[in-house]
C-alpha cells in the first residue's frame, strides 16, 4: 500500500500542518491551471500513478510549463503515461499540477524503520532534490530515534549540524519536520519520504520548508490508516479482484496472503507457512498462478471460504492443485484439509469437474485424518492423487508438483478429462 | 535510551548463552492462555517442559484453568492478580489479538519487576505497534523473541516456550545433538531439525525469530549467544530477503546458511512474513553474499557443487542443509550425533492414479510411513468403499443436476443424453455404481434382471393384477408390486453381499471380474457357507442352474461366482444375485467411488428392478417356464434388459431398429434433477424413514414413493404428444414411419393444422377463453430468439440423422414450428421441445401394432407412462441412494416459516 504524489500527499501533510506546495487535480479546469501558472510563474505537471514508483524524474516523466499552452501538451503527453521502474510498472490515470516553489535550498526527508538499527530512523540531507543514493554519505544524517519519544526537535537540529547545514535552514527544519513523525506514526505509515522540501523564502526572509513530493508506505496491518479516510481504489491497483477477495478475510487467526504471480500459470498451490511460501515460489517460479500463505491454524469455515475464492478464480486453468507445507506446529491438517475438499465437492457440484491431479505435501497435527478426508473427497470425485508426508523433502514434492504440471501438459490432462467423462480439456 | 545489558552491543541484549533461552528453570505467564491458538498450543508445551507455566490471563475468566496432561494452569483476569495470588514469573508468552500486543507486553513489563523474556507468537503486529514494543523493551532491559514466531525450544532441556515448534509431538522433532537452529519461518524450525535427524544430527536451542520489520531477536543476538554455548557445535540459520539482521555478523563457530527468496524479488508485497520484502540492498542474492563473505567460500552449497567451509556453507533449498552442515563438520573433525534416522527421498504415502498410465516416475507406489503414521494409514485402508458426509438433502442431490441453461441433467456426471446413446443394461447399474457398465457387468445385469421377471406362482402377481383390474395406471400397479419387495424378500440376498464384501474386502481382489485370483486364502466359516447355499425349501427352484448357465454362455466373468462354486454346494439364487451384484459394485467400491451401504443393497435394486419390470406383463403370460411365451433358458441366456422392457409393452422381442428408439427414450427419461416431483417422492420416502439408520430404510418403499409420485401429468402425459400427432396423422395412410419416401406432404399437413390453429387462437382471444397448448411445441427456457431450440431435441436429432435414421414425427413437429410461425400463430419459431421427441419415438415405435389393432389408443396410452416409469426408475435409484448415504433423517421437511397458508 503505497502512495505516491502531492495530490493526496498536500491533504495529508494538512493533516500535520506541514506546508505543501498547491497543487490541482486532473480534473483542473483551464481556468484554474492558468491561475496557478499567474501566480507562480513555473508549474510541474506530474502523472498520477497509483501505487509507488519511483524515477519519475529520470523517466522525463515530470512536465514543466510556464504557459497555460505548454501546460496543456504536457497534461495530454502525461495523462495515460506507462512506467516500469524494477519490478513496479504503473499505468497512470490523470495529471497534476503543481506550483513551483523558486527555493535556494532543496532537502531530502524520510523517515522508516531501519533494520540496522531496529528504530525509527530520520534521514536527512540539505542537499535533497536528488536520488539519495548519489550523495556522498558525510551529506546524509541516519538518526535513530526513540518510538516512544518520537522525532524530537533536537534530533532534526543536532542531525543538521552534523552535516553541516547552512545555518538559515536549521530553525525552520527544526521546527517543522518533528510534526511529519506525527504524521508518520500515528496514521499507520511504514514510511514516508519528502523529496524535495523547498525552502522558501517569505517577506522577511525566513524559509518555509515547503514539500513539493510526497511517498509513503502504509502498514495494512495497521488500522490507523483508516484515519484518514483515503478511498479504496486508491490502492486498487496494488491487488487483483482475487485478491482483494481474499483480502476481505483478513483476519489474525489465520493467514490469508495471496499474490497472482502468473495469471495463466497452471499450478494453484495452496501454501501453509511463510518459509514454504518462499521455498513454493522460488521453486515453481511462472508454473505458480498465486504465492500464498494460508498457514496460522484457519478454522474450517475460513479456509473453505478462501479455498472457493481460489477454486472460482483459477481451478478451470489449474492442472495441478497442489496443498504444500512444512511439518505444521499448529494448523490442523483435518481442519484445514476438510475446508480445502468440501470447497472442491462445491466447486465440482456448482461448475461440473475439470480435470486435475492433486498433489499434498503435508505434517502436522491429525495429519492422517486429514488425509483420510480429503482422498474420500478426492476418490468421491474420481481425481488422481498423490500424498506425500512430512518425511520427503518439501522441495522435493514441489518439484514433483511441477513434473505432474509437465505430464498434464503433455497430454494428462486430456486424460484424466477423459476419465471424468468431458469431451474435451478446457485448459 | 535503553537498558544497558551485555557489554559491546549498542543497544540491550540480555541472553548470554543459547543454554538461557529454555530452560526448566523458567516460570511462564501466558497472556490470552484460553485463547483459540494457546488452548491447544500451551497444553503440550507445559506438558512437555514439565509443567513450566504458572499461570494465564483472560480478562473476565478469572478462575476457570486450563486443563493440561500434567495439571490444570490456572487462569487470572490480569497478571497483577496472578502475582498476588503468589506466582512468580520471569517470562511472558503473548497469545493476544495483534492489536493486544502492544498493551500486553506493557502490562508484562511494569507489573512484574521479575521479568527477563516475552515469547510474542501473535502475528500481523501493526509496525507502529511493533517500535513501541521494542522500545518499551529496550528501555526495561526484557528480551523480546518474535513476533509472529513459533517461540524457542531446548531439546536438551526438554523444554519449549511460547508457539508450537514440534508441533503437538514435540519429542518427535526435538533430538537431543549438537545444532543450533534460528530460522525466520517458524514451520521451517520444526522441519529443518526433522531434516537434520535424517543425516544425525540432533538440536540444542531452537528459535524461530519471526520474520516481522521488527525481529525483536535476530540474528546478531542469536550469533553471540551461539558463541558463548558449549552444547552448540554448529548452528544453522534461515533466512528470508529484507532486512540487514544477518549483515556483518563475525560467527565463531560454523553455520549453514538457508536463504530462500530470490524469487521473492519479482512480488510486489508481502505474502505471509511481512517483514520478507528486501530494499535496495537487502535482497536474497545480497543476503548469500553477505553469508559466503563471513564463510569464504566461493559460491552456493548444492549437491553437484558442494562448496563448503570449516566455516560454514550457503544452500537456497532446506533440503541441502543436513549435507552441507555434515560437510562442513567433516572439515571441522566432527560427526554426526547419531545414526540418521530416515531420509528426505520423495516417499508418496497415499496415492491413486485413478487407472491413468502416468510416467513410471510420476507413478510412484505409495510407501509405508513411518509409525504411527502407518498404522493410521492402514487403519484409513481398511475402511471399504467411500465415506460420504451427511448432510441436509432436501431439494440437493448428489446424485443428478440439471443444467438450468440446458435444461439437461447429468446422473452421476453422465448427461441424460449420453445415457440414451447407451444400452439400457450399461445404465441400469449407474446409479448405484455410478459408472457405466462394461460388457462383462450387463451380460451380469442381464442375467440378474431376467432372473426376477417371471412372477409366477409369487402373489406379487396376483397382487399387480388386481391393481392393474382396479383401473389403476401402470404406476399403482407397480407399487403394488414394489411394495411386496419388503426387506424380509431380500433379506439373505444382501447378507449374502454383506458376507462377500466382508470375505474379500482385505484380499487383495481389485477387479471382480478376475477369475484367476487366488481365493484360496479365503476361509468361510458354515454359518456363512449355509447362507450361500440352497435350502431344501428351495430344492424345485430351476432358477439357480438357469442362472448360471445362462452367465457361462453369456461368457460373463466373477470372481465371487468361481469362490461360492468352489463351496461345493447347490447355490441358492439369492447368492448367485449376491455374486452378480458384488462383481458389479466390486471395481467402484474398491476405487472408493461408492460406498459399502451403496454395495451391499445393490441386490435389492436388481430385485425390484426386476419385479417392476414383470409386474407390467399381465398376469395371465407369466408361466413357468415361460414369459409371454419366451422360454426360460432363451430370456437368461440371451435377452437383454431393453428386450424385457419392450417385452413387457408390446409382447414381443424388439428387432435391433426397435430396440435403439427404446434405449433413447429410457435414456431421455432417467431424471430431471433432485426437484422433479418423482424425485422428491423417493427423497422423502427416504428421509421419512431416517437413512442415518440405513438398515432401516425400505428401499422398495422408496421406490413406491417415486411411483406414487409420477401421476397422468407426470409421466402420463408423454401421451399427450402421441395423441396429438395421432390425430394429425390418423387419416394420412403412413405405413412405416421410419421410411424418408412417406409420401406425405408434411409441410402442407403442418401449414393446414397452423391455420386452423390460428383461427382457433384468435377466437380463443376474443372469447377470454384459454388458448389449447400444443404439446411437444415451445419450452419456458428455450425461446425469444427468431429460431428456437430444445438442445435436447438438437442431439437427437443430429444423433438420428448421423445414424441414417428418419422419424416422419419428429419430422413433422419441424415443420409444424416452422409453419406456426409463418401462418402467424407464434410471434417466432418456437422449439420442439423434448417431450416431442418421446412421442415421436415412441409412436414411431408403436405404429404398426396400433394400425394392425395389436394395440388399442389406451394401450399406446399406457406404454407411453410405462416407458416413463422405466427410465424414471433408474433416476428414483439413483436418488434413493443418493439420500440414503448422505441425508439424514427427515431432512426433506419444509420448516414452518417457510410454509404459507391461504384462504
């Protein structure tokens, strides 16, 4: 869950009284875009991504327009813009415009949970406006700081002192950014960046910082975000309609994590445990249609109800259903599997049968029940299977999942069609 | 701001050793104890560390316990209650709900001075929560292991804290050796000293750190107090991308390294460990880099490449850990703890390929796991056929679903309109075997049914005649004669099966049709062998030689039959019926498609399948010896069931081009899904009589539930068709209706009724009378478009015209729709619906004997219902089955809110 932008990052910053740069919406009229640039001499427009990606700059992916014109070409050049930053890609929807804030001073903000130090953690640099990572280190400040205490002002001043900040900047800084941890902490961030901050000049002279660019990270385990009121499809484009589904059964007692990997893949792995869920994923790679965790002992009825969620999205394509964890410590295997087959009784008796061959690798609490239960479902709906125990390496069994996808797609699945008594393979 | 603890560490570390994290020494408070996890969690664990947890805290159930195998933990509503009730604790186990947590460690650490560790298990801790919760602990000086960890365990000490590693057998996992282990997948601590066991290596402390933002212990903590255990020769470490825990760590005695998570990079979020999301620099390759630094070797452990250190070695896969920690410890002089115990080898516990020929190494015979896993497993095999769970089946059914969109119900996965392509005898059984029969399985059928038939001398006769001379329709006439069919008449019939299933159910007979399998182990005691043979009561009963004769030159094959021959007795008929249905149901009740109840009631079908059919034959041709003039020997050894039932219509054997159009409409009428009224009379009858105590359900009554609920609308009104066309076609002169060259105009026969039709529906209109519907012609689903179709009747008639087959009915009924709409009866081409193609067939199939006089209006009348009943009577099985497996009793009530009342 990620946000990215001033279109919604001035509205947070309001939350905190945190000066931000104006900026209009998509839905600016012509009007209002000309105001700006009157006023300001120099506007960026900026796409609107969902989600976060970074490098827009670099990308050319921000405009600039000193005339209502120019402004115009930009917001039709930028409108739909497509960008692929690592593993990220965004399609944007809408423009911004934002005022430009004519500043001396540029400075870089973030604050996140540092693991080196396993704190909240500022980093600062009055030489912001640029990728952090080009920096010479003595210009950056990481500062550790107490959660309970928070971001205190001497933490902001002693950090600017260190890298030697110019002196104007420091009162102004010292006495603003203290409120962004308020922000930070107490609305379920995980992270929050600003870059840039302009620091801009007022009648008498004294700097404003101003934040021209917003990032941060929430928390989806933290219920603060809910404080702010951000409307859902802002994180739309995060997470499918399956996963949002299955989102919605969220709860503690019982995982509930999924990801579509391969939207076409061919192996629907039902996974118990985040280490099987990282060995499962590694092992499966593009074969997998989700990575998923369903492990933290669900009771029966959540796992049958996440079970149907994935049967109604991805069974009809799925050549191998394929139940995979460790030796579980507390999930109960009868529980767990009874969920997994009743949902494929339903499944079969709602949509018809569909061939698949099931593989499980399993341990775990009443593990031979389990199994018990669910090969009477499986016997009952005529489906070829494999159990393996706790005692075969589970990247073993996984690899075996993947030579049983191979053989289905050579022909067994046409096969076990066969036996079910369909004309012919869907997949 | 933080409690100064060991000496070095920038921040507090409080655990010295690996020896201090579990010992029986600890006193433990659980927080939320009777919560769902800890209730079945914190039991073994105190059991298993000797009774180490002094209390738990519940808000509002102060005072109940926990009961435990080695005594009851109390429980408080808070821990300042418990500590003035006189307990002491140094350590805190937190069950709480995520948002709980952060209070909960609070509430640990300012009311009890005496604390030194909370084990926090909870997980999905908000990151917010989590830096407080470090925080508090930092400044108070308190461990903290996890969150959203399995807790820590000593399998020196025998003692395990806070989550489940070992799961509920801790002993199992928990060797005693000379291995540390810390891993950020809980799961994986337990299967990583499982793993170990298989190359001899054994444990000391294990941790499971979690793999949250915040690892409250992580590695670094983990690593100085690795060094400072003598038990701990080596150690091994799992880890997961993100985070910089494992950075820069100086180890000082040799470790394997797991990172697991390369292609973790390609995810965008979390799936299961928050916290496995790498940065820039933090990603599983750089984790493998940053291990193979602090080990100096070159690159990956893998069992091709095995790259190791006296240091240590990196693997990606958990199962290369047991060999890369002996070869590593090979380089350091030291052996494994003891014998390896199993091995990781891919070892299939359970499978069935359902008869697929897969790849000889996809198709890996299932092995004997370990005890006590064997023993469940072969407990779980000794259960003979399938387990279905019961349930509520009032309108369900597992049995039969008709396609809304189609309108075409599948029996047991088959499609009615396949079924009408199959043979009557391949579907008799389907219902109860739930698969087609093979050629071997209806020469058996054959053979079972016709054995039943000929009701002479049995006043079942007497009865089903007096029925038939009461004016009754061919459905009383046949309850009348199920109703005879009580369980007393098959009593020894299905002891007969129940002893067979019993005989052989563990004797390794997979198909019933294997006349080679040795039997020779099978011993059966007298009791059982009198049941299989004939009284002398039964001594002038030719049926039995006739029977079998009649399966020998059929070629049919069972093994039961060879067994009960070997008994050297005469064999009784109803033990020959037990034989047949035994080798029929053998195949699927091994496969577990079909339970053993479904089996061993299969003879009591047959039975009334049998006397259904005979009780439709007037009384008066029932001789013995003989049916309708057939001899006996003829009906056993070569009449089919297709035969018997046109038999029972007409009085006579159909030709080959007679028997098809019969098969099909049996086929077409098997069922109509779980809500026809005829389904419903079976359901219920079950239902009334309670199948959760299935010995007391009255099949036969069962059927007569479904007879008694098939009336002249429902079943009898595959005359109205028939009728219909009768009256297009009396005057026309058709002679063969199979033959294309009629000679009749059909397209103006058509045009002239749709003319009539449409006069009569305009005067209807202007009259407010009710317009006269046409049979056969429109269906509720099928309509609107400009051209309609009953797909039903497309796949009769593409099937009828691929086999060269011609039917100037249907033909007819083409050209009336067609015809309806171009005189302007129908706003557009309405469908010929299925019920059309009944009549057509079956008027078809009747026409001579009708025009000869063989056969009277009434009789076509009566045949029409009777080929209902026959094909209904399969779908009634089906379901009777069906609900006696799975439903419970009275299920099929409509509850009181649901009822309405009208005046």
């Amino acid at each position: 869950m990620h946000l990215n932008g001033m279109l919604y990052g001035s509205r947070l910053l309001g939350h905190v009284d945190f000066p931000a740069s104006e900026v209009l919406g998509p839905d600016a009229g012509e009007d209002a875009i000309q105001d700006l640039i009157a006023r300001h001499g120099l506007i960026f427009v900026k796409p609107v991504f969902r989600g976060g990606v970074g490098k827009k700059g670099k990308a050319g992916l921000i405009g600039k327009a000193r005339d209502l014109k120019t402004a115009l070409a930009e917001k039709e050049r930028l409108y739909f813009a497509e960008h692929r930053h690592g593993n990220a890609f965004a399609k944007a929807n809408g423009v911004t415009f934002e005022a430009g804030i004519p500043a001396e001073h540029e400075v870089y903000f973030a604050i996140t949970d540092d693991t080196h130090f396993r704190a909240p953690t500022m980093t600062l640099t009055h030489r912001g406006g640029v990728e952090i990572e080009d920096l010479d280190k003595s210009d950056i400040a990481t500062v550790p700081f107490e959660a309970l205490t928070g971001l205190k002002a001497f933490v902001v001043a002693n950090a600017l002192t260190d890298i030697g900040a110019p002196r104007e900047i420091i009162s102004p800084l010292v006495q603003h950014l203290p409120k962004l941890w308020e922000l930070m902490h107490h609305y379920g961030m995980t992270t929050l960046e600003l870059n840039p901050i302009r620091m801009r000049p007022g009648r008498d002279g004294r700097l404003t910082p101003v934040a021209c660019d917003f990032k941060c990270g929430f928390d989806r385990d933290d219920p603060r975000v809910g404080r702010l009121g951000l409307p859902d499809q802002l994180f739309a484009a995060d997470i499918s309609a399956f996963e949002q589904e299955v989102n919605q059964l969220r709860t503690h007692q019982g995982q509930s994590d999924v990801f579509v990997i391969n939207e076409s893949g061919t192996i629907l792995a039902p996974t118990f445990g985040g280490g099987a869920n990282s060995l499962v994923t590694e092992v499966l790679g593009e074969a997998a249609i989700i990575s998923s965790d369903f492990g933290g002992n669900p009771p029966y009825e959540k796992m049958k109800a996440v079970a149907s969620i994935c049967y109604r999205h991805f069974l009809p394509q799925t050549n191998v259903l394929f139940i995979i964890g460790g030796k579980s410590n507390n999930t109960d295997i009868l529980e767990t599997f009874r969920g997994m087959g009743d949902a494929l009784r339903e499944y079969f008796a709602a949509h018809g049968p569909t061939p698949l061959y099931v593989v499980v690798g399993r341990g775990g609490p009443n593990l031979v029940r389990g199994m018990g239960n669910l090969t009477e479902t499986l016997e009952s709906l005529g489906l070829p299977y494999r159990f393996f125990g706790f005692d075969s390496a589970i990247s073993e069994v996984v690899n075996y999942a993947k030579r049983v996808d191979t053989w289905m797609r050579a022909g067994g699945r046409d096969e076990i069609a066969a036996t079910l008594g369909l004309k012919a393979a869907a997949a | 701001m933080y409690h100064k603890g060991i000496e070095g560490f920038p921040y507090f570390l409080g655990l010295r050793s690996l020896a201090d994290i579990a010992t029986r020494d600890d006193r433990v408070c659980v927080l939320n104890v009777l919560g769902g996890e800890s209730r079945t969690v914190t039991p073994t664990s105190h059991a298993f560390s000797g009774g180490n947890v002094v209390f738990g805290t519940s808000p509002g159930r102060g005072g109940q316990v926990l009961k435990t195998p080695v005594g009851d933990i109390p429980v408080y509503n808070n821990v300042r209650e418990g500590l003035d009730a006189g307990h002491a604790f140094d350590t805190g186990v937190v069950y709480l709900p995520p948002s709980g947590v952060r209070d909960g460690v609070a509430e640990l650490v300012r009311v009890n001075p005496g604390l030194r560790k909370i084990v926090i298990i909870t997980e999905k801790i908000s990151v917010h929560d989590a830096r407080e919760i470090r925080a508090m602990a930092q400044a108070n000086g308190i461990d903290i292991i996890g969150g959203n960890c399995l807790g820590v365990a000593d399998s020196w000490n025998r003692v395990r804290i806070g989550g489940a590693l070992g799961g509920d057998k801790p002993e199992e996992s928990l060797l005693k050796g000379s291995v540390a282990i810390f891993s950020n997948s809980g799961g994986f601590t337990t299967t990583i000293a499982q793993y170990l066991a298989t190359a001899g290596w054994g444990t000391t402390t294990l941790v499971s750190s979690g793999k949250d933002v915040y690892i409250h212990y992580a590695a670094p903590d983990f690593a100085h107090a690795f060094g400072n255990d003598d038990r701990s020769k080596a150690a091994v470490l799992y880890a997961e991308p993100g985070g910089y825990y494992e950075q820069g760590i100086d180890w000082t005695k040799p470790v394997v390294a797991c990172v697991v998570g390369r292609w973790k990079s390609k995810l965008t979020r979390a799936v299961g460990h928050a916290g496995a999301m790498a940065g820039s620099g933090d990603s599983a390759e750089d984790k493998e880099r940053w291990f193979m630094g602090a080990f100096g070797v070159p690159g990956l452990f893998t069992p091709e490449n095995p790259v190791v250190s006296a240091k240590g070695a990196v693997v990606t896969n958990i199962a290369d850990i047991p060999a890369a920690l002996t070869a590593v410890m090979a380089l350091n002089g030291a052996a494994p703890d003891f014998a390896p115990r199993g091995d990781l080898a891919l070892k299939p516990w359970v499978a069935n390929d359902q008869g697929l020929r897969l790849p000889p190494e996809l198709a890996m015979p299932a092995v004997t796991a370990p005890e006590p896993y064997a023993g469940q497993i072969a407990a779980l095999g000794a259960q003979v056929g399938a387990v279905v769970a019961r349930q509520n089946m009032k309108d369900k059914s597992g049995a039969s679903v008709m396609d809304p969109k189609t309108q075409v119900t599948s029996v047991h996965g088959h499609s009615v309109l396949d079924l009408a392509l199959e043979p009557l005898e391949a579907t008799f059984a389907l219902p109860l075997v739930h698969e087609i029969a093979t050629e071997n399985d209806r020469a058996m059928l054959d053979v079972a049914v016709a054995a039943e038939v000929n009701l002479v001398g049995d006043p079942i006769l007497v009865a089903a005649d007096a029925a038939r001379e009461a004016g009754n329709a061919p459905n009383a006439v046949m309850a009348t004669a199920a109703a005879i069919v009580g369980p007393k008449r098959v009593e020894r019939a299905l002891g007969c099966t129940r002893a067979l299933i019993g005989l052989f159910a563990h004797s390794g007979l997979r198909d019933g049709r294997d006349e080679e399998f040795d039997a020779s182990g099978i011993v059966c005691d007298d009791a059982t062998r009198a049941l299989f043979l004939a009284t002398e009561a039964e001594a002038a009963d030719p049926r039995p030689e006739a029977m079998l004769a009649a399966i020998a030159a059929r070629g049919g094959r069972s093994a039961f039959l060879k067994f009960l021959g070997g008994l050297g007795g005469r064999l009784s008929r109803d033990a020959i019926l037990a034989a047949i249905a035994t080798t029929i149901a053998w195949g699927p009740l091994m496969r577990k498609r079909i339970s053993r109840l479904t089996a061993e009631t299969l003879p009591w079908y047959l039975r009334l399948y049998g006397v259904m059919v005979g009780a439709t034959i007037p009384g008066e041709h029932h001789r013995s010896g003989s049916l309708w003039g057939i001899p006996r020997d003829e009906r056993f050894g070569q009449w089919t069931m297709a035969d018997l039932c046109f038999l029972a219509m007409t009085g006579k054997k159909p030709t080959p081009e007679e028997a098809l159009p019969l098969q099909m409409l049996v086929g077409l009428l098997i069922s109509n899904g779980p809500g026809s009224i005829s389904a419903q009379g079976a359901k219920g009858a079950v239902s009334a009589d309670g199948p959760q105590t299935p010995a007391r359900v009255q099949i036969n009554k069962a059927m007569v539930g479904f007879l008694t609920h098939t009336g002249y609308s429902h079943g009898g009104n595959g005359f109205e068709g028939m009728a219909f066309l009768l009256e297009q076609f009396k005057d026309a002169g058709l002679t063969d209706p199979s033959d294309p060259a009629h000679g009749l105009d059909l397209k103006a026969m058509a045009t002239a009724f749709a003319r009539t039709y449409r006069r009569e529906k305009a005067q209807a209109k202007e009259l407010g009378t009710e317009v006269r519907a046409l049979p056969g012609v429109h269906h509720p689903v099928f309509k609107g478009k400009p051209v309609n179709h009953d797909p039903r009747e497309r796949f009769i008639a593409e099937f009828m015209a691929r086999q060269g087959k011609y039917n100037v009915f249907h033909a007819f009924y083409r050209e009336l729709v067609q015809a309806l709409h171009d005189q302007g009866a129908s706003p557009y081409v309405f469908c010929v619906n299925v019920d059309a193609v009944i009549a057509a067939l079956l008027l078809a199939l009747l026409w001579k004997d009708f025009k000869s006089g063989t056969l009277t209006e009434r009789d076509l009348e009566t045949a029409a219902f009777t080929v209902f009943l026959y094909g209904r009577m399969i779908g009634a099985a089906a379901e009777i089955d069906d609900h006696l497996n799975r439903g419970r009793n009275m299920d099929t009530r409509t509850p009181p809110p649901a009822c309405g009342f009208v005046v």
